[in-house]
C-alpha cells in the first residue's frame, strides 16, 4: 500500500472518493478481513489505517475539501470516519452477497 497522492489536486475531497481510494489500493484479502469484522472491533483500525489515511490523503497538510465533507475539525476524527465508511460499504457489500 505504497499509493500517495503527492499534490493537493490529487487528493481525494470527499468521503466516498477516500474510499474509492482505500479500496483501489488495499489487497482484497485485507478489505475481506475488515468487511467480516464488528463495528467495535473497526476502531481498532484507527491505529494503522488511520494513521495511513491521514498522511497518505493529507489530512495533516491542508486537505480542507476532505475535512469539510467528513464533518471533522481534526485529522484523527476525519480518519476515522473514512475508516467507518469503508467498514460499512464493505460490510453492506459482503450482507448483500451472502443473502444473494
């Protein structure tokens, strides 16, 4: 998981494109492991994957578009809501196709 968006202007400005992103770059397997997981065990995520989030889609440096949709003052909060928000297409996805 090596992608960066290295200007500004390839950053992603709302939620969904941040998840967009994590899902184009994370291995299948991992996006697997967190689709299975409990909304309680999604904040455990925070730690890594929100780290990754914050430097990789420029939280830390301006990337205010993206603040401003995820409803966040903070980088840490704003983290967090895209990790809920990938957790949460995924996990819709994985239902939908076990009742499928």
């Amino acid at each position: 998981m090596e992608e960066r968006a290295n200007h500004h202007s390839e950053y992603p400005r709302t939620v969904t494109e941040a998840v967009d992103w994590l899902e184009s770059i994370v291995p299948a397997g991992e996006l697997e492991l967190i689709a299975a997981m409990d909304v309680d065990d999604v904040v455990g995520l925070h730690v890594e994957l929100g780290a990754y989030i914050r430097e990789r889609l420029g939280l830390w440096s301006g990337n205010d578009a993206l603040m401003e949709d995820a409803l966040a003052l903070h980088a840490v909060d704003a983290s967090m809501v895209i990790v809920m928000a990938l957790w949460q297409r995924l996990h819709q996805a994985a239902r939908f196709s076990m009742s499928a």
